[in-house]
C-alpha cells in the first residue's frame, strides 16, 4: 500500500473521529480565553487642534537622520495613543521618501482589536502600502467584522495584499483562501513563513487541518511540502498518526517539513536548515514517538 493510501486511510478514520470531537477542547488547541474582551470603540479618541499639530510635527521627526530622535518621536506618538492614529494615517504614502514604517511602528503600538471597526473603515484608502499594511493587521484580528475586507483583499491585483487577504481568511476558517496560502507557503515561503507562523495558529483545530490533509493527500510533493508547512499550525496532536505516511516520504522535502510539523506540535521550534541525514534520523525518531 503507498504512502498515499496510508494518508488517505488515515484522514477517513480521523474525520470520522474528529467530527464527533469537534465541540471538545483539544490537546495543541489554543489556550482558553481568560478574562473578557475589551469592548469595541466606535470613534477614534478626539484630540484638540493643537495636540493634531503635535501629532504631525512628531511624525515630521521621522525623517531626521538621527536615531535617538526618531526613537524619542515613536516614544511621544505612543504616549498620546489612539487619538493619534487618524492624523497618522493619511500620512502613509507610495512615494519613495516615505515614513511608513516608522508610523507602521507606533500604530502597531496605539491600535489593537478594540478598533477593528475604525481600521476596517480605511480600507478604502487608495495607497497600496497603507492597505498592505492594513489586510496584514486586520488578518490576525479574530473578528467577524474583517472578513469582508478579507474577502476583497483576496481578490487584488497586488500580490502582497491578496496573499494576506487569504492568510486572514484561513485563520477565520474559511476555505476560499487555503489554495492561495499554499502557493505563497510553496513559494515565498522565506517571506511569508513568519506571516503564516503569526496568523495561522487562531484557526488551529481538527476543521481546518483536515482541508489541508485533505488538499496534500494526492498531491505532488512540492505541495505535501507546502502544506505541510501550514500544517505546522493548523494541526492538533490528535491528528499525529496522519504524519506517519509523510516521515516516510521518498522525498526530502516531505520529509524535512513532516519533521518540522511533528516538532511544531510538541512545542519545539522547526528546523528550516537540515541535512538529508539530520531529516533521515529526526524522521525515525519522531515516527517511533507518534
């Protein structure tokens, strides 16, 4: 029987499993939700005429050459807070000479999911980097409120945007943006691994996992390995077995990433850099323990 039979023998008898599970917590789930959610706001803070003034001439420090005093600007930005973040926004810009990341970095400091509802509200701002920057923030907020945003972010002509549109979409466990994922985890992986390291984990549980396993099952191996690498942090220790047919894979690269899935399920950190040796025997090693 091939590999592939085993995976595919393996995915019916856990979905069989695993459906009847589903409302269960699960060991490699995310933790519980402690204490309740802030509220959401619906307006941004309001800052007097002259504290927006300040607001811009901070931003204005960005641009000087030296270290310290930008770092004292990012300092006072986030001092005044979230009423800073209107004035801020419109100051993001495609030109060359821009200060982006450093008003990238001090929203990133003022915003959080409290202000989903204000962030989804620029979405219509016609700059690129602004809305490059914005499907990347909204796709790891876990709220209903951003999957129309998703949605049509997955449909851009930018490349940037619409794989993060659909990176979001997988953490809100919609399917419509797996393929896309997998093509940027098969070919970008050295610019998207720690976008989808970051994101994923909100969507981790048997549903998700599944139409991943199911999607690689008959698949080449380039695309095993590419979902293997979402894999990382979609799946839940209960689906280990299903790594058994890909630690025996003949080819390396399945190989190397079922190994990394099984350390990334065990609370180790995955090993990008690896001899066929090293993968040979962590391959052995990890098909004992499953």
């Amino acid at each position: 029987m091939t590999n592939k039979h085993l995976t595919q023998l393996a995915a019916r008898a856990f979905f069989a499993v695993a459906a009847a599970a589903l409302p269960a917590q699960h060991d490699g789930d995310k933790p519980p939700k402690g204490e309740q959610e802030p509220a959401k706001v619906a307006e941004w803070p309001d800052l007097k005429d002259t504290a927006k003034d300040r607001v811009r001439a901070l931003a204005t420090q960005f641009r000087k050459p030296q270290e310290s005093v930008q770092k004292q600007a990012h300092k006072d930005l986030v001092k005044i807070g979230a009423g800073a973040a209107p004035v801020l926004i419109p100051l993001v810009t495609d030109r060359a000479d821009n200060v982006n990341a450093q008003i990238f970095a001090v929203l990133d400091e003022i915003t959080d999911q409290t202000h989903t509802a204000l962030l989804v509200r620029e979405n219509e701002r016609h700059s690129v980097e602004w809305r490059r920057y914005l499907t990347r923030r909204l796709s790891r907020f876990a709220d209903p409120l951003v999957v129309p945003v998703l949605e049509k972010a997955a449909k851009d002509k930018d490349e940037t945007i619409a794989f993060y549109g659909a990176l979001g979409l997988v953490a809100q466990k919609k399917q419509e943006g797996i393929d896309a994922v997998l093509v940027a985890a098969r070919e970008r992986w050295a610019e998207v691994g720690e976008d989808i390291a970051a994101t994923l984990p909100a969507a981790r549980g048997p549903e998700v996992s599944m139409w991943v396993f199911e999607k690689i099952g008959q698949a080449k191996p380039v695309e095993q390995m590419a979902g293997l690498r979402m894999l990382r942090y979609l799946m839940i220790k209960d689906q280990k077995v299903m790594l058994g047919a890909y630690l025996d894979s003949a080819d390396f690269t399945v190989k190397r990433e079922a190994v990394n899935c099984a350390r990334v399920l065990h609370g180790e950190a995955p090993l990008e850099k690896l001899s066929s040796f090293q993968v040979i025997e962590m391959a052995k090693q990890w098909k004992a323990k499953l």
